[in-house]
C-alpha cells in the first residue's frame, strides 16, 4: 500500500480536528443552582469581601501552614476577624452558610448537633467549632458569589429608554420567568451573566501566588492545575453531547473533546488560563434544569379541583422527573384562597418556590431540600423538615412553621415564624413587626423525616436571631436597627397556642419533637385549667333541657362569630374536599390533569374524622372543631369544648362513632361593589345586613360566592326586593334592578325535607276565595283567574311572588308564616301575577 501523500494528510488532520471541534461544540457547561440559591446571601456582601481583598487572601491562604487545602475554622477566624476587621459573628455566619451548603450526610449531621448540644459555655462552644474545616478554594469562591447581590449605581442608573422601542410582546413564558425570578437567587439567568462576566476574575482566584504579578493579577501564560480547576465544580457542571448524564467541570475539561481546546496536559496536570477561560466562555450555557426551564418545559401540575375566575391563575411546575439531585425544583404560584397539601417522594430533596400567594394555606409535609416563600400575602406554610434555608422575602402577613438548618427573613411585615432550627434565625434589612415563636406542631412521620435530613431537636436557636443590616451586623442583637424600628418580637407567652395538622398520616410522632419551652409550656396548661375550670362551672349548673338548648344556640353563634372574624371559617372550608382522597399519592400514574377522585390524585385532601355520608348535611366532627380549635387561637378550642358542655354530654357520652357532632352551616358570601364590572369599593356579608348604604353609595354590581339572598332597596328590609343566587352580576339589570341603590339583605336560610305548601286568599285577613298550591305558577290569570293576592300563609318552603306574568317585574319572597296584607311582604298593592318555589 502506497504512503499517503502530504496533501492527503492534511486533509485527514483538518477532517478530525473538525469533528473534534464538532463535538466541543456538543458539550454544554452551566452553573449550577445551589451554590446561587442557597450560598449567596441576599444583601449586599461587606467591602472587605470584594476582589481586591480576596486576590489578597487567596495569596495569604497559599503561603500559610494550616490554610490550604484546607482551610479550618480557626484560620478563618483568625483572616476574617484579624486581616478583614469583620465581626466574629459574621465570620461564623459565613462559615456556617457554606458548611450548611456542601454535602454532609445525614448521620453527621446528627452527630454534629449532638456534639453541639453538649456544650454549656461559650469557650465549649468555640473549642467544638475549631474540629470544623472547609475546602479553601471552593470556599474562596463561596465568598466571591457573595458578589452576586451587590448594588451597582452603574446598573441603577442605567435603564432601558423609555417608551421601549422594542415592540414583541414577550411570551407568557417570559412574562412567567420575569415574574417569577425578581430576587438573583433564584434568577437561572442572572447565574449565567454574573459567571459569564466575572469568570476571569474567578479564575485568577485559583491561579497559584507565584504566577501572578506584583499587582495581584494573573499572568497571561500561566498555568492552573487540575486539583484547582476541581474546585471549580462548586459553581459549574455539564454534559457531553447527546448525554443526559451530568459531570462535574474538571471532568468534562480533562476527559473528551474539550481536552484539546481547554489545553489540558497530562504530564503537568494543568491548563493554560487564556485557553481554559476561552473554553469555559464558549461552552457556557442556560442551566437546563434551571427556573427558566421548569417554567417553559416542566411538568405542569394541574390543581386539585375546577377553579374558576382568579384561583384559575394557580400554577405549579416541577422538573423533579428528569432533574439531578441538587436540581430539583417545584415551583408554586398564585394560589389563592385555597388549600394545599402535600406529600409525596416528588418533593423529597426539592428546592422549593412560593410565590405571590395570597389567603392560602399550604401543607408541604415532605423532607425539602430549601424552601424560598416570595411575596406573598395572608398566607399559611406549613414545611416538612428543611435540609439547609426557609428564606421569606416581600411578604406581609404570612404565618411560617418549619423545622429548617436556617431561617433567613428580608424585606417582609407582620410575619409570624415558629421554627425549630439549629442556626440563629438571619434577619435582613427591610423587616418590620416580625414575631419569632418555638416550633409548636408535628405530623406522624415529622422525627422519621427529620432524621433523614440530619435535623435533631438541639440546638435550637429560635429566639437569637442575628441582625444584618446593610453596613453589617446590627451591634444589639436584642434591638433593631434605627432603620427598622419594631423589627422583630419573641411572641409572649400569653398569645401562644399549638397547632395541629389536620390530616391523617403513618407514622410514630405523637408531639412535639423536643417539647415546648418551659415559658410557653406553662402557659398551654393554664389555658387548659381555664378549660376545665369553666367545664366544671357548666357541670355544676346543672341546666335544664330548654337551658341547655338556649346555652348551646348561644354558644354556637358566638362561636361562628369568632370563626368568621378571624378568618378561621376559611380555613375551616377549605379543608373540605369535593371528593374524599388521601393526601398521598396513589398507585395511578402522576397526575398531570384535574384530580376528579382519589385514583391518580396529585395533590388531594383528608379531614380528620369527616364522616363522609354526613358531609352533604354540612357536619363536622367534634375532633375536627377539637383539633383547629387548637390551631386557631385563643377562643376556638375553648369554644369547641364549651360546645361539648353546652349540649349536656361529656367525651364518654358521644353519639355513635365517637363523635360529637355540630351542625356548621356552610360559608355564605355575598359581595356589593359600587361600580359595573365588580370595579370600585366594596362590601362583603356573610351574615344578614340591614343596613350597609353608609359603606356604599350605590352598588352596580354583585358577587354571590355562595348560598341564596335577598337584597333589599333600603335599610331594614324595606322597599324593592330582589332574589339572588349563586353566580356573577355586572350590572343591576342582571338581577332586574331598578336603579343602583341597595341597602340591606338578607341570608337565605334552607332546611332538608321541606314540603312546599301555601295557601292564597282573595281579599286581606284571609278572606273571600283561597286556593291552596305547591308548585310553580307561571300567569295567576291562566290558573285561577286572579290579577291579585291580597293575603296568604306559607305553610313550608320559600317563594317569590312577582309583579308580571313569566316571573317578570317586582319580586317579594315569603317565607313561612301569616301575610294578612300586600305591605306584610313588602308591596304596595296586591299585584301578584307569578309565583314560584325558592329551592337551594
């Protein structure tokens, strides 16, 4: 065989480089979203953490025994405090955040809060954190994408010019992750171009002291060795072409088809920078298993029940199906006025996102990985145990439980946290009315699940919070700063009470994990001695029947008072689900479309002890009342078990069942608005109204979310009446209205078995011709030959008289009773031409 030729060589050169550089091409690198979410904290870093102090302290690392490759904490300590002037507190939290960052099993983290609970001084304390070490260079850039929060006055004061001359609308897609990724910690995005700009600078952090000039910086051909570029797996990681499966940098760098353009040698073990920071810069790419991705091609989750009007906006999109460990998000969005409750394997080990809720309650009853709660609003979360941060931002009047490694709060009023955590609750700037209260619930499977994240009941340092301000830490940790007055309070003693989780699980937890504090342990048990002081009262009383009657009528509508004042009547219905599932998955595969049974069921509900075949009749078990009681507040265990007492009967004396049953109507709402279209001000009644015109000028518009009323023209039932259903009216001629003036109203109270039956009369007081009906009447004059009714009774049942033929005209609704006269129903003549039952 003859010898190729040079030119044939050539061309076999140039073909392999080609397909080499084809698969280069191929390759992908992103940076990775834990070290964004979870490590950056997010407030501005101090100034001794930027580049020009960290080129400084990565050359002192380098050149000091006991620094490098490991850096201890002692040497940390001793840069931090002695070379950075930054406070000891700060260093630690720093510390802290990186350690809570990188992957400790389980197993020592339990061993490691065990060490810790042992020490009963601060001198035990800092002897126990001295054992602590922490890889140098990955810790190194740990505090470099400290810089990712920084405030730039350049970016601020340079905006896009206004009126945009871009024209694209963006797609809901984008419209989603704007809306979604205001805060870099969770912006994919932002990832990408904070990596794609500093990345020079993050290498010159990994180039040895001897290679760097007398400024600091690194010179062009220098080196950078494989151990180094390891560490850089802390922030990137990829995949090679046509592969799913995702490798750390240095892999990706040292192995394949980068190896030649990343300059790789395996005799010295190193890379060339110009070339290594070429390569990185044309393989980095958007993270694909990041926010932007879960929002555009996650999997959606569709809600648990047919929503309509504004809950329809619900969105939650997972990516926990084809994501890596580390990876793995659910994102939740707009919920409104519902509640939510999980737990399954799909949110075991998941970052979580809540964002812009409002009126919810939540139920993640799962080991979670971290949690972020953004901007939402009147809103309930209760977590399983979180691996490593809860972090609150932009929220007002959001209630938190959670056992969690650290709980961060920023920018966020009137929020109430009760947490179990072994790091001291981080608070940043912008707090206002923040209450800090001990961990008070648990869940069957809570310490089984705690285990498995490496959570012990100690240490807990719920209530030492630690103060960052935006010039460091706050100097008086039990104040705050003169920019935020009143940031935060321990709750007292007086306004604790424990909360139950109202759902049915497996599992050994029967309370508290750890107990309560003894504060807060004593001032449960007065309330319960309160409870059976008062018990007794009403024992001794010693009613008779009517007593016990006319008390428990009292009683249960005081107690619906209470429920419906704070809220807890929401709540309370919101657990009722529109068929009766479990809250875990089932064996049916995952459901991506609307759960309409308990087959399939992605995200469903279970009352405790709701007898199924009397939820239609609106019956709810005395447990049930028992155990939100606990979780409402002051007033609604109390309340629940005074109910007991009012009807006569004691826990031995329950009907069948076990249960104490209490008759809980159903939520009745009705809401007036001045303008057309539901615009403008606004009233709500879920109970009779007789006079509301001093809140409305006019009503144009009405929603009834549920149950049946009668509106009234003027104060105290009087004048023109209309009847209203369940449904929407934009507009007064939707509910035959005259003109837009509404004064008062009525709720519609229904009974089962009702047998409708009325009698009508010719002349008044019941005189002259009667006709006796129980059915619908559509022309008096076809029928009976009446133009008019001048008196009746209403035997049982509801009706509507009307003015017209066809049920048209002027409305007037009887209920049972005696009308001896028109003006008895609220006409002024006997004109009655069509009449009709009023069914629910």
């Amino acid at each position: 065989m003859s010898e190729p030729t040079h030119q044939e060589g050539a061309f076999r050169f140039q073909r392999r480089k080609k397909a080499q550089n084809m698969e280069a091409d191929g390759v992908s690198i992103w940076p990775r979203m834990e070290p964004f979410l979870l490590g950056a904290l997010q407030v501005a870093p101090p100034s001794k953490l930027s580049l020009h102090y960290l080129r400084k302290m990565a050359t002192y690392v380098r050149t000091r025994d006991g620094c490098f490759p490991i850096l201890s904490w002692c040497m940390w300590r001793h840069i931090a405090c002695g070379k950075l002037q930054l406070p000891e507190d700060l260093a630690w939290l720093y510390f802290e955040t990186f350690d809570l960052l990188i992957g400790h099993s389980p197993e020592e983290r339990l061993e490691w809060a065990e060490c810790l609970s042992q020490c009963s001084s601060k001198s035990e304390l800092d002897h126990q954190r001295t054992k602590l070490s922490v890889d140098t260079l990955q810790f190194l850039l740990f505090l470099y994408i400290q810089q990712l929060n920084r405030v730039s006055l350049r970016t601020s004061l340079i905006g896009e010019e206004w009126p945009s001359h871009r024209t694209r609308s963006p797609s809901p897609s984008d419209r989603e992750a704007k809306t979604s990724s205001q805060n870099k910690n969770w912006d994919d995005q932002a990832h990408l171009s904070f990596v794609q700009s500093h990345l020079a600078e993050i290498l010159e952090l990994l180039v040895e002291p001897g290679q760097l000039s007398q400024s600091g910086q690194a010179l062009r051909d220098c080196q950078i060795s494989l151990e180094a570029v390891r560490s850089l797996g802390l922030l990137l990681e990829g995949s090679a072409s046509q592969s799913k499966v995702v490798h750390p940098v240095h892999r990706l760098l040292s192995k394949g088809p980068l190896q030649t353009q990343a300059g790789y040698s395996s005799l010295t073990r190193s890379f060339p920078l110009h070339k290594l920071l070429s390569t990185l810069q044309h393989s980095l790419t958007l993270n694909p298993f990041g926010m932007t991705a879960c929002l555009r091609s996650g999997k959606k989750l569709a809600w648990a029940q047919q929503v309509e009007g504004a809950m329809k906006r619900a969105k939650i999109a997972r990516n926990t199906h084809m994501a890596p460990p580390g990876s793995r998000m659910v994102l939740m969005s707009q919920v409104f006025k519902q509640t939510l409750a999980k737990t399954s394997d799909k949110l075991t080990g998941a970052n979580i996102k809540i964002h812009r809720c409002s009126d919810a309650f939540i139920y993640l009853l799962s080991p979670l990985r971290s949690v972020s709660v953004d901007k939402c609003r009147d809103t309930v979360v209760v977590l399983g145990p979180v691996e490593t941060s809860v972090h609150i931002h932009g929220c007002q009047n959001v209630r938190l439980v959670c056992v969690a490694g650290r709980i961060v709060i920023g920018a966020s009023s009137c929020c109430i946290v009760h947490a179990l955590t072994p790091t001291r609750p981080l608070l940043l700037p912008g707090n206002t009315d923040i209450t800090l209260g001990p961990f008070h619930t648990f869940y069957p499977s809570l310490e089984d699940h705690m285990g498995s994240v490496g959570l012990a009941v100690v240490p807990n340092a719920w209530d030492r919070p630690l103060l960052l301000g935006t010039e460091g830490l706050n100097p008086s940790p039990n104040a705050s700063s003169s920019h935020d007055p009143a940031c935060y309070r321990l709750l007292p003693p007086a306004e604790f009470h424990t909360l139950v989780v109202p759902f049915n699980m497996e599992g050994d937890t029967c309370e508290v994990p750890g107990g309560l504090p003894p504060l807060y342990h004593a001032a449960v048990e007065e309330k319960q001695k309160r409870i059976q002081n008062w018990q007794k009262t009403v024992m001794e009383a010693r009613l008779n029947k009517e007593q016990k009657k006319k008390f428990q009528e009292l009683v249960e509508m005081k107690f619906h008072e209470w429920l419906l004042e704070t809220g807890h009547r929401q709540e309370l219905d919101s657990l009722i689900p529109p068929t009766f599932t479990s809250l875990t998955d089932s064996n049916g595969p995952a459901a991506d479309t609307q759960v309409k049974d308990s087959q399939g069921s992605e995200f469903s509900f279970l009352l405790l002890c709701l007898d199924s075949s009397t939820r239609q009749k609106e019956v709810l078990s005395w447990q049930v009342l028992t155990r939100w009681g606990q979780a409402g507040g002051a007033g609604m265990c109390d309340m629940v078990r005074e109910l007991e007492l009012g009807v006569g009967t004691g826990p031995s004396q329950y009907s069948s069942g076990g249960q104490w049953t209490l008759t809980v109507p159903g939520h009745y709402a009705i809401v007036f608005f001045e303008d057309k279209n539901f615009q403008g001000r606004r009233y709500e009644c879920d109970s009779d109204c007789s006079d509301f015109h001093t809140y409305l000028s006019r009503c144009n518009s009405i929603r009834v979310e549920s149950g049946a009323w009668v509106v009234y023209e003027r104060p105290n039932y009087m004048g023109y009446q209309y009847v209203l259903t369940r449904g929407e009216y934009p507009e007064y001629h939707r509910w035959m209205g005259l003109n837009d003036r509404l004064s008062s109203c009525k709720l519609i109270h229904f009974a089962s078995g009702t047998m409708y039956k009325m009698q009508l009369y010719e002349k008044t007081d019941f005189g002259g011709q009667a006709y006796e009906t129980s059915e619908d009447c559509p022309s008096l004059q076809d029928k009976f030959r009446w133009k008019e009714v001048n008196s009746c009774k209403v035997y049982d049942g509801w009706w509507v008289f009307y003015e017209h033929p066809n049920y048209r005209g002027r409305q007037y609704f009887l209920e049972k009773g005696e009308y001896r006269k028109p003006g008895d129903w609220g006409a002024v003549s006997p004109a009655v031409q069509s009449f009709r039952r009023f069914t629910e």
